[in-house]
C-alpha cells in the first residue's frame, strides 16, 4: 500500500504544471542545496576546532545553546514548513484503510528538509567528538536525544500549525531569555544546559525525547485518524462574516476601490495575516547588524533595506499571486493594468513609510543609523517597490490564503527571471554605499542610494509602463498556471 502512495506522489509531481517549466530551476536549486550542504557539513566539522580555538569545551558549549536553537527551530517551522499530506478526499472514497494514509501521511513529514538539514551539522560535529577521544557509545545517545528533540518540533509543528500567530509566543521567550541572559538577569541555559548534557553524561536520559516523541506520534497520528472524514476534519471551517466599507477610499476611484480589495484580503486571511507579522519582526532585523560594531560598515544599508522593506519583500514578491483564486474572473472585466499595479505599489509605499516611523527606535544608535534606514526606505520605494511588481509577472504559483504556512512562499514560485531581478535589491544598493564610502565617506555613500531610489520616483510612469506591458504578455500564461491547484 505504502508502495502505492508513493506512486500516486511521483504522479502527482512529474504531471504538475510546474514541473516542465521550472524543470531547469529545480535542477539549479538542487545545486544550490548540495552547496549549502557542504556549507552546513564543513560547519559541523569546524565548531569543534573553533571553540576549541575559543578556550571553550566544545560539547558543552553547543548545549548551552541548544534551548535557543531548538526554539528558533520551531519559529522557522510555523513561519515557512508546509505540512506535505496527500490529497486525501479522493482517497477515502477508495479501499484504503486510514491508519495507513495517516501514517504515510506523517511520515512524509520526516524526509522534510527541516528535519533533516540538521543531521548536516550535528553528525560531523559528534564525528569529530569521537575522533577527539570522546565515548563513541555516549556521542551516540546525545546525538540520538538531540535527533529526538528535532522531531519534537516537527510534530509540535503538526499540532500547532493551526494555532494563529502562536510563533510570536516563542519569539517572545527568545527575546526575553536572550535579553535577561544578556543583562545577566536570568540565565536560562544554567537549567536546560545539565539536560542536554545528560544525553552524554547519564546512560538512559537520552530515552526521555525519544518516549516524549513517541507520545507526540501517538497522540498526532490519533488525532488525524479520528478526523479523517469527508464532513469533519477536512471540512472548511467557516467564520463568521463581518463587511466593511472602507468609504472614504472612494474619492481615489478605481485606485481606491484595489486598495480596498487589498486591505480586506490582509485582514481576513491566514496567509495575509502572516506578511504583516513578518513585517513587524523586519523591524529588529537592523539589531543584528547596527549593534555589532564588528559588521563591515557596508553592511548597515544592507539593514536599512530590510528594516523598512520587510512588507515589501514578503508581500510584493508574490503580486499578483494573493489574487489567483479569482484572478481569471479579474481578468474577464475591463479592468486596466496600470491601476492593479498603481494600487499594489501604493500600498507597498504606505507600509514602508509606516514601518520607517515606527524603526524610529534605532535613533537610540545615532541620527546616522536612523539616516541609514530612512536612505534604505527611499531606495525601496524608488527601486526596489518597482523590481518586486515586475518580477511578480513571472511569479505564477498560486497562493492558498488559508494557510498561514509558507510566509516566504515556496520553492516552486522561483524563476531565473525572478532570481535575476532579485539581485538589483540587495547588491545594487551595497555597491552604491561600498563606492561612496571607498571614493569619499558616509555622507557621499547615503546620497548615491538615496539617489537611486529619487530617480526611480522620477521615472515611475516610465517603469510602470514597462511592468504593464510585461503583465499584459504574461497574462494567459498567468491565467493557466493559477488554474493549476496541485
């Protein structure tokens, strides 16, 4: 049987939509990911030389961490992992028994590259342990209690993807924990480092993440099993309805009447939702480089950018995917071109210059760090506002607004064309603030991004006029890959 799914999932791939036309991409992703492995493996090998290097034990520093790794972990897989399940409606029409789809179903879960992409780091380092005198049979407990530990999260993942927002919950103890360890007011990791310790320490401890992971199985498998029924578990749920007028956008005509659209798409969905927290979390991006002193100094317009365009990045790169569950039916009004893209451009404006008022909290570093991003913003606006709605006429996957999952989208959304429109983002600006700062100083650095971002202001009606008429050319394909649901 299990043999049989995996056919029905080979199918399901290979006759896809996306599979011919984005074939190439997936072989330079795949490239991609061989290298950043090898980037992941020679890490694992490396840690133990530099902490060595560092006067520091190595095994018991990396289980002083492991409390901060492990909850970023599962931060990152509310954010971006989508649950892979089967289609299952038509399957319960069929002679197949449900404890094995749902067990098929989870365990596709474990060849996710969440679970593991941490094998990369974690068998080299207790490689390199045991190469260096430490017990072969204790690396060996410790590493399967740590691999425990990932499949926790994995499944906690399952249990709480439903859960809106519940990842701002982990940031916070992130934040708070780091914050009171930093100030040395609370030090976490003095209660959670002896527990990772005692996967190599005390012979049976490691048992406790595995038993605990089991439950986790038991307890998912369960409860998938007892709503696996065409009228309950995979039923929709429905909310209960709330209209808005939104009046006063109407003195803007069919702009307003986009950007209304648009604001109520945000409100009331899942994945919406989801790009405006990502906005907000943007917003502290500029921490980790404004407050290092050892970041090159090209690096800070890097921040900038970010700091005021996460709503860009999150929400712009993927027009006009937010509107494929009716983008066919848009497209059979008189609808014209340039006020859809005129409104997606207004409202990736207003949201960066809310988010660049409200990053004011950075004039705690300096007028000129607050400088550097009020520069970043007005580049996003003039810029790159412009290169995230015309790589959006070659990003043709649509988006499931239900599922919060996926902020970032996922892989089948890349193309060359919008890979190679990506990098004018992020490197033109380093090269303009590396030049002004090698030839001059700040001051010269800041003008020739900010610059930048002024004449694409200028030119705007220019540029939308060749956005608009790269959509129009894209438009049928758009339509037929928006059609395509698996």
């Amino acid at each position: 049987m299990i043999k049989k799914f995996l056919y029905l999932e080979w199918k399901a791939f290979s006759r896809s939509a996306s599979f011919g036309k984005n074939l190439a991409m997936k072989i330079l992703i795949g490239f991609l990911m061989i290298y950043f492995s090898l980037i992941f493996i020679g890490m694992g090998v490396g840690a133990f030389y530099v902490l060595k290097e560092m006067k520091l034990e190595p095994l018991v520093t990396v289980n002083k961490f492991l409390i901060y790794y492990f909850l970023l972990d599962l931060i990152i897989r509310l954010l971006l992992q989508s649950i892979p399940v089967l289609n299952i409606k038509p399957l319960l029409v069929l002679p197949f028994k449900k404890p094995t789809i749902v067990h098929f179903s989870l365990g596709k879960t474990a060849l996710s590259f969440f679970n593991w992409v941490h094998a990369l780091f974690f068998i080299p380092f207790s490689v390199v342990l045991i190469l260096n005198g430490y017990d072969v049979v204790e690396i060996v407990f410790w590493h399967l209690g740590i691999m425990a530990m990932i499949y926790i999260n994995n499944f906690l993942n399952i249990i709480l993807s439903n859960i809106d927002k519940l990842f701002a919950v982990f940031v916070v103890l992130i934040v708070v924990f780091g914050g009171a360890q930093y100030y040395k007011l609370f030090d976490i990791t003095t209660f959670t480092t002896p527990f990772f310790q005692n996967f190599y320490d005390i012979d049976g401890v490691f048992l406790i993440p595995i038993l605990v992971l089991i439950g986790l199985y038991v307890f998912t498998f369960k409860y998938f099993e007892k709503n696996l029924y065409l009228d309950a578990g995979l039923s929709v749920k429905h909310d209960v309805a709330s209209t808005e007028n939104l009046t006063w956008l109407n003195q803007f005509g069919t702009l307003g009447t986009f950007l209304k659209n648009d604001i109520k798409l945000i409100k009331r969905n899942k994945r919406s939702k989801t790009t405006i927290v990502m906005s907000v979390i943007f917003l502290f991006y500029g921490l980790i480089f404004f407050a290092n002193p050892h970041q090159p100094p090209a690096m800070h317009i890097f921040a900038g950018i970010f700091v005021s365009g996460g709503f860009l990045f999150v929400f712009g790169q993927f027009v006009p995917s937010w509107d494929s569950s009716y983008y066919q039916l848009m497209m059979t009004q008189n609808i014209p071109y340039r006020g859809y893209i005129t409104a997606k451009w207004w409202l990736i404006v207003i949201v960066t210059f809310i988010s660049t008022i409200l990053a004011s909290f950075y004039l705690f570093y300096g007028w000129e760090v607050y400088l550097t991003i009020v520069v970043g913003a007005i580049y996003n606006i003039g810029v790159n506002s412009h290169l995230v709605l015309l790589g959006g006429a070659f990003t043709k996957t649509p988006i499931d607004l239900s599922n919060a999952g996926g902020a970032f989208g996922d892989k089948k959304a890349f193309n060359v064309n919008s890979m190679l429109l990506s990098l004018p983002k992020i490197f033109l600006p380093l090269l303009l603030y590396w030049l002004g700062l090698h030839f001059a100083d700040k001051t010269v650095a800041l003008s020739l991004v900010a610059g930048a971002g002024i004449l694409g202001f200028i030119f705007k009606e220019k540029v939308f006029s060749l956005i608009e008429k790269r959509y129009k050319i894209e438009k049928y394909s758009t339509i037929s890959a928006y059609k395509q649901k698996n």
